[in-house]
C-alpha cells in the first residue's frame, strides 16, 4: 500500500488510466516501489529526461494526441509519451501469464463497462479475449460487487427493461455462486432473461438447450433484435460455418437441440477453454420427464453435461460450469426427475414462483367439436369479433349471423366468401377453402392429412435459411410499442375484480386442435368467413409454417389453428385468445398452451371446448407401455378439470403443479363468475351404486375384515367377475324402476364423485381415464353400513348437468337411446317391429341406410378423388423448390 492507501496494481492502473505507457508505468514503479506520488514524479522526471534525448521510438504516435481530448490535462505531463487510455493496457498490466488460444471475439460483445464498448462489433483474436475474460480470472468477483446495478444497465440497454424479477435475481444470484438452478415459473414471466444475462454479463458463451428450433430460431431473432448475438446449430441448420464459427466463440448465446450437445461436447470443452462457458441452460427442462408431458428420449442423456464440464475433468475451471433447468410446467414428480436425470447437484438452488396466471380467465364449454354446426355455434362470436373489425356493412354482418344460426348447417354448405380483405383476391381462392390463408403465397392448398395427433415435433422440425443472428442495435419504434404496453398482471383481488368489468383488447387468437386434419378443417372454416386465419401442423411445408410464425408475428394473421406443434416458448405479448378445441392431452400441455395468452398482462380469454358426455380417448400413437400409463393417467386429471363444476379454475390448475394456492379464487373464470351449480343431496343414489358393485363383487366385500389392498386373492377372483360401469347402471334400471330413465352419462358424473371420496375403486390393472370396472373399498362399505348420516350432499359434475338438462341434442340420449337400454321398453318395441305384417318399416328402414351408406360411399370417392388432384397439385407446386 502507498501513502494514498493504493496497492500497486491499483497506482500502476492509476497512472496508465492517467495515460502513462505501460512500460514506463511498470519501470516507475519497480524503481521507487508501489508510492502514487513517487511513481507520478519519476514519470515527470523520466518525461523530461526524454524531452531531451529520447528517441522517437519511446514516443507516442502522433495520431493518439489529438485524440486525447480532456485527457491532455495542463496537470499531466505533456510530453508524446502519454498516450490515450485503452482497456486493453489496464488487464494487460494485470493479467495472468497468456494461455495460448484461437477463436474471434464476439461480434456483438456486450461488456459491462463503458470502456469496454469500444470493443464491440471489433474483430480480433482471442488471445485478446482471454486478456478480457480469462477462463480462470474471478471475472465473478468483479461482478458479483455490485451486480445487480451491472444488470439494471445491462437491462434498460438491451432489453429497455427497468428491473430484475425477483425471481430472476434469485436465478442470477444461484449462478453467480456457481450452483445449478431450478427455476419454476409461470409462462410467459421471463425465464429466458435468467439464461441471457450471464452471457452479457461476464462476456462468455452461454449454450441453450432447447426442445424445438421453431423456438430457438423465435429467440435468436429477438435477440438480434436487442444486440445480442446469437445463433442455433443442430440439423434445422443450413449453414455449416455457423456451428465452426459458434465453436470458436462468435456468438454469445449459441441454441442447440439436445442431440447436437451430445455430438458437440469436444468443440464445447476447447469453448469453454477459449473465451469460455458460462453457462448450461436447459430450457422447457419437463422434456427430460417420462412423467412430463412431452418427454423427450435424447433430453435425458444431458446429464453429460455435468460429467463432461466439471472442475475435476477438466482441469482450466475452477468451478463446475453450472446447470441451469427452466419450466412453466413441471409437477413434483417430474422435478424430481428432472434433478436426478440430469445429475444436478445437491445443492441445487431451486427458484419458484406461483404458476398462477392472474389476467388468464379459464373457462370450459361442452361442444360436440366434430363438424361445421360445431364450429359455427362455437365461433361465431370469432368471426363477429375479427370480421366486425374490418367490415362494417351491415350486409355483411347478417349474413354471416344467419349462417350462424342455422344449425343445421352441414359439411358441405357453407360458401366461402370473398373475405382476407388485406390479399389479393386472386391470390387467396384455393388456399382459402383449404384453410391454408397464412402466406397469401401460391403455395399449397391442402385436405390430405390423416387424422394425426402432433405428438410433438423432431429437432428438425423447421429449416430456416439463416441460423445466425448478428446483434444489431435494438429497438425499432414499433418494439418500444410492444413493451410500454406491457404490464403488470394484477395480483391483487380488488384489481382482478375490475377486470371482470373491461372487455378483451384486440389481438390474435390461437385455436388448439388434437389432429392436424382438425388444424385445416377450422382454418378453411374461418377463412370462409373473412377471418384470417392460418392452419399449423407439423406436416405442412416449412415455408408455410415459416410464413405463419411470420404473419403471426406481424399480427397480419388473426388465428392460428395449431395442433401442439405451435406451443412451447412462443412469445408474442398479445394474444388475447386461446382456444382449445378438443381435450388436450394433459394439464401440462393445456397450461403451458394456455400460458400463450396474456403476457402483456392485460386480460385474455382461456377457453376449453371439449365433447363433456365422451370420455376422450385420443393418446399419441408412438408410446411405451409404461408412457401409456402415464398418458392415461394426464388423460384423466384433464378430463376431471373439465367435469369439475365446484372449483376455481385456476386453483386447480397450479395446485396440479404442486402449488398451495393462496388466493381461495382467481375470480375471473367461469365458475368464479357464474357460480357453481346447487349441491343435492345423492345419498340413496350413492348408496345404490355402491351397494350393487359391493353385491355384485361377492360376499366377501360386504364383510368386515375386507381390506382393498391387501386381499389378492379376492382381487385375482374379482378379475374374473368385473362388470363395468354400463353394467351395474343396467341392473340398477332392471331392479328400480325409478331410475330407468337416469342415463349412464349420469351415473358416471357419480361413480367419479364417488371415486374422488375414496368409496370405490378401479378394478382393472389398466388406468382407465374415467373409472370404468369399479369396485367398493373400505371406505365405501362401511359409508354403506353408515346409518347415523343420511344424507351425501354433492355438486353435480358437467356430465350429470348435461344429462339432467332435457334440451340434449347429442344422439346418444336421447329418449330414444335411453328406451333401448330400459329392458321393458326393448322387449315392447322388438314386438312390435316383429308385429308389422310384411317388415315394411323394417325394409323401409333398410331402404334408407342402403341408401345412406351408398351416399357416404359417393361422398368419400369424392373427397378421395379430391383428395389426389390436391395431392397432385401439391406435389406439383412443391417439385418446382426442390
Ligand atoms: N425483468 C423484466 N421486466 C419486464 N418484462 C420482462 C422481464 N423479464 C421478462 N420480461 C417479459 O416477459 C416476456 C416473456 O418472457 P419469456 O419468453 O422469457 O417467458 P418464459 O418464462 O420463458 O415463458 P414460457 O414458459 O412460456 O416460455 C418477455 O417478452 C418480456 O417482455
Ligand atoms: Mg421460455
């Protein structure tokens, strides 16, 4: 220390700062020892005996002077051999020996510092860079004085954003003390920012794993937008240099897809020796989880990660390069797996925030979803909202109102309308009928997918052309737009409560279908319509899919129709729409679909509609025994959201993650505003059923010592005399007259609500979404044996609603329906049919669906033969890219 209280690293930084040469800086020192003021006068000194005799080699170049500006202070020597202050002297004063290495410095370098700025967009080797951020330089020690101020500018520069989340400064913190981090938030609360960050702070590379390139090509794009350089390698990637120049360190956040980590881990090791890593994210992380909803094999070989990138192989890192695991949407179990698939460390910070999504307003409808009658009654109010927008002749509007109310409307009816008023005419006709309106473009009109479910889609799902994202600067007039408009979402009851009372802003709709056929099938339907509207699905065209991202994007499309292909990460802040059309497949996949909505934090609509009398049924094709289980096990936890009458959406919802909901009720979802339905009392109905399964299963279960889960050689007897659920409503309606015309559908709303109670139980080995052989527990006999209480006050759930409500239209109950189940009624009517003197109305009968099977045969010769011209037109058009 010198008088002044400096060490001499910080007098020999002093003096260069002060635009003293380094050499003559380092001579003054070692000559009069580490003193500010001895240094500054052996300088002065030194300067004159220079003055006098030095050659001009000791001298500045002359190029420097007239740049030095303020810094030329009458105070300081004037002399050539100052010269201006350059980062670059100050770590080279202070730098470790060199370690020899090769690459470019980032082209869009976002250093902390001011001085450091002049750096970027420079190009130059990386022996300069490690000068800069050495692997092995406590970088963290500087930063981590102050850097959450470092962040704040970071932040208000790149992202115009005035302050860290509380979660994402516990994310940062977790990081800045070398530990791997879980971070649970909700969709849509700025995950990403907690992974970009560190790249711009310490100058490294962060490397992001990520499940689909449709998404890390969405992420690159903003970033570029907001000077970061990024770029996404793997094979979605055309451009091979890309994933050489990545590896020499040009791109500060480099997204790959989790098979090209795994060929990657040698380049990536020579990385993080050379400018270095910062970090490992793995972002949608509940992709790691057999128990997750979309489980992907290759996320779980990550945990290569850690062996591969720990201080103990590899020998220039001090610290294991941390873990960093993102999701809006995992469950305790699967975050449980996704710590020990992964090998994160014991000390794993976990960052969680509520799952709750305060502006989302949940609500359920039952619609059949199968048809254009569907659709109309369902969209109508869609269709008014985006087409009153643009068209105000009131013809226009009549017209499409009746359409709407007409019912009957069939398959084959409906004219399509001039309608995408923004196109040529032209230009839309045979997209629009196929429902394909997206890219105004030529490109392909299509009715010929199978009826698939989009499991989910390979890496390569999306080839773009250009997979490298050069940081230019940020913010255009119409993104400052975009983020002013973006708020807090209200937390608070009072504030949740007025937005009851405010109707929905404009912006774009995202309808999610289960089958890619369905996806097409809409979209040709709306567009029909004036809407524009867009199909998505995994197996139409890149350049489509590219153009539909695109437009939507823009906001030139109003709805997308997507199967899940269009979900994870998308990141637009106003949607203001999510439909579901059909069950989704679990909670998850609803949830992180619905978290499209709303990101503005302004309100948006949430809405299910789904067949409430069907037990949905439709499961991805490609599954494991023991996937199938756990795909009927998210099955049934979706269809029991759907049937519940009696509680907040959104309670369910974040409970289903494991979350203690604080609120008792969101307020805004359809039950919380329309109330639930009156409680009855079904305690001789309860009591019947269970009574007639406990019959039914023998003896046994009527006795005091049955235990249901340790009795298995009643459970191997009972395997033989299972009866379903159909069975025992039908002996019911045998031994009680009284409920011959209580439909199955209703019996089945109570057998779950006696489920849920724990009086019966699934029989069969399988997991069946609604209980289908059941069987009494413990629980159950001895409710039966209960005397003391009469009464089993429940809520009817949606299905016991719909059947008590006699306006039905669905086939399946009608009187009709129920009198063939009502044994009396049977034998009455086969009486008479066998009465009639020659079978006429039997023949009459036979007449007509001969005549209606032969109609369906005509009609489906007719979409086949529509179908090849399409294909044809469609191969025709796509042999002119290749
Ligand atoms: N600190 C912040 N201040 C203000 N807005 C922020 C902040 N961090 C993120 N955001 C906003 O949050 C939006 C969503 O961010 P991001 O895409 O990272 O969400 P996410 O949590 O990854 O969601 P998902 O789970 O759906 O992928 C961003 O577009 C941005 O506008
Ligand atoms: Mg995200």
């Amino acid at each position: 220390m010198d008088g002044n209280g400096l060490s001499s690293d910080e007098v020999i930084a002093k003096l260069i700062e002060m635009g003293f040469q380094n050499s003559s800086v380092l001579e003054a020192v070692k000559a009069v020892g580490p003193s500010f003021d001895d240094a500054l006068e052996y300088l002065s000194n030194y300067s004159h005996r220079n003055s006098r005799g030095a050659s001009s080699s000791s001298r500045c170049s002359t190029s420097n002077e007239k740049n030095l500006g303020k810094r030329t202070l009458s105070s300081l020597p004037s002399s050539g051999q100052l010269r201006q202050s350059s980062i670059l002297d100050h770590f080279q004063s202070t730098a470790r020996p060199k370690k020899r290495r090769t690459g470019f410095l980032p082209d869009a370098l976002v250093p902390v510092e001011e001085h450091k700025e002049d750096l970027s967009g420079m190009h130059c080797n990386l022996e300069t860079m490690s000068e800069l951020f050495p692997v092995d330089c406590p970088w963290e020690l500087d930063i981590a004085s102050d850097w959450e101020k470092k962040v704040v500018s970071l932040l208000q520069k790149h992202f115009r954003y005035s302050s860290l989340k509380n979660f994402q400064k516990e994310a940062l913190a977790a990081w800045l003390a070398h530990q791997d981090c879980l971070v649970l938030a909700a969709t849509g609360s700025g995950k990403s920012l907690c992974f970009q960050i560190p790249a711009l702070l310490t100058g490294k590379v962060v490397v992001v794993i990520s499940p689909l390139i449709s998404l890390m090509h969405d992420q690159c794009l903003k970033l570029a937008k907001h000077g970061v350089s990024a770029c996404f390698l793997g094979s979605g990637q055309p451009d091979s240099t890309v994933e050489q120049k990545a590896m020499r360190g040009m791109y500060s956040i480099v997204y790959v897809c989790p098979e090209t980590v795994l060929r990657l881990i040698k380049p990536l090791q020579r990385l993080a020796e050379g400018r270095g890593i910062a970090l490992f994210a793995i972002d949608e992380v509940h992709c790691v989880s057999k128990w997750g909803h979309d489980f992907r094999p290759d996320y779980r070989r990550l945990s290569v990660l850690r062996e591969n990138f720990s201080a103990c192989n590899l020998k220039f890192l001090k610290y294991d390069i941390p873990l960093m695991a993102l999701t809006a949407t995992a469950t305790i179990r699967v975050r449980e797996d996704i710590l020990k698939s992964l090998c994160m460390s014991k000390e794993t910070k976990i960052v969680i925030t509520s799952f709750f999504r305060p502006n989302l307003r949940f609500s359920v409808k039952h619609s059949r979803t199968s048809s254009p009658s569907s659709y109309a009654k369902d969209f109508s109010e869609l269709i008014d909202i985006y087409v009153r927008k643009r068209k105000t002749g009131e013809k226009k509007q009549t017209i499409i109102s009746e359409e709407l109310d007409d019912t009957s409307y069939g398959s084959d009816s409906y004219e399509i309308e001039d309608s995408y008023t923004g196109g040529d005419v032209d230009e839309v006709d045979s997209m629009e009928e196929n429902g394909l309106t997206a890219s105004k473009g030529k490109e392909m009109s299509v009715e010929y997918l199978e009826n698939d479910v989009d499991v989910f889609q390979s890496v390569d799902d999306w080839d773009v052309a250009f997979g490298e994202f050069n940081g230019q600067s940020s913010w255009e007039e119409g993104d400052m737009r975009g983020l002013s408009e973006t708020i807090d979402p209200p937390s608070k009851p009072e504030e949740r409560l007025r937005l009851l009372h405010e109707p929905l802003e404009q912006g774009p709709t995202i309808i999610y279908v289960p089958t890619r056929k369905e996806t097409l099938r809409i979209a040709k339907f709306l567009s029909g319509f004036g809407v524009k509207a867009a199909a998505y699905n995994a197996s139409l065209p890149k350049s489509h899919l590219r153009q539909v991202h695109k437009e939507f994007h823009e906001n030139t499309l109003e709805v997308v129709v997507a199967t899940i292909a269009f979900g994870m990460g998308i990141d637009k802040s106003n949607v203001r729409r999510i439909i579901h059309y059909g069950w989704p497949q679990s909670l998850e996949a609803y949830y992180q679909e619905a978290g499209r909505a709303g990101r503005d934090g302004k309100l948006a609509d949430c809405t299910l509609y789904a067949n409430l009398t069907r037990v949905p049924s439709l499961l991805p094709s490609k599954r494991s025994e023991d996937q199938t289980k756990q795909a009927y096990k998210m099955l049934s936890d979706c269809f029991r959201y759907g049937m519940n009458t009696s509680c907040c959406r959104a309670k369910i919802l974040v409970e289903y993650f494991g979350e203690d909901f604080s609120y008792d009720a969101c307020l805004l979802c359809d039950l919380c505003t329309d109330g639930v339905p009156q409680m009855q009392n079904l305690k001789e109905e309860a009591d019947l059923l269970v009574r007639v399964i406990a019959t039914n299963c023998g003896s046994t279960f009527m006795d005091d010592s049955y235990d249901d889960t340790t009795c298995t050689d009643i459970k191997q007897r009972r395997s033989m005399e299972m009866l379903n659920l159909r069975a025992y409503v039908s002996k019911i309606r045998e031994l009680y007259q009284k409920f011959v015309t209580t439909d199955l559908l209703w019996w089945r709303g109570l057998a779950r609500i006696l489920e849920g109670k724990g009086y019966i139980q699934e029989a069969d080995d399988k997991i069946h979404v609604q209980i289908k052989f059941p069987e009494p527990t413990k629980l159950g006999l001895a409710f039966l044996r209960s005397k003391g209480d009469e009464t089993f006050h429940v809520y009817p759930e949606a299905d016991m609603l719909l059947s008590m409500n006699k306006c039905t239209s669905y086939s399946t109950f009608t009187e009709w329906g129920k009198g063939w189940a009502d044994p009396e009624i049977r034998r009455q009517r086969l009486e008479r049919m066998r009465q009639k003197p020659d079978g006429s109305r039997g023949k009459q009968k036979q007449r007509k669906s001969r005549a209606s099977r032969k109609s369906r045969s005509r009609k489906s010769n007719k979409n086949n033969s529509d179908l090849r011209t399409v294909r044809g037109r469609i191969e025709a058009k796509l042999s002119k890219y290749k």
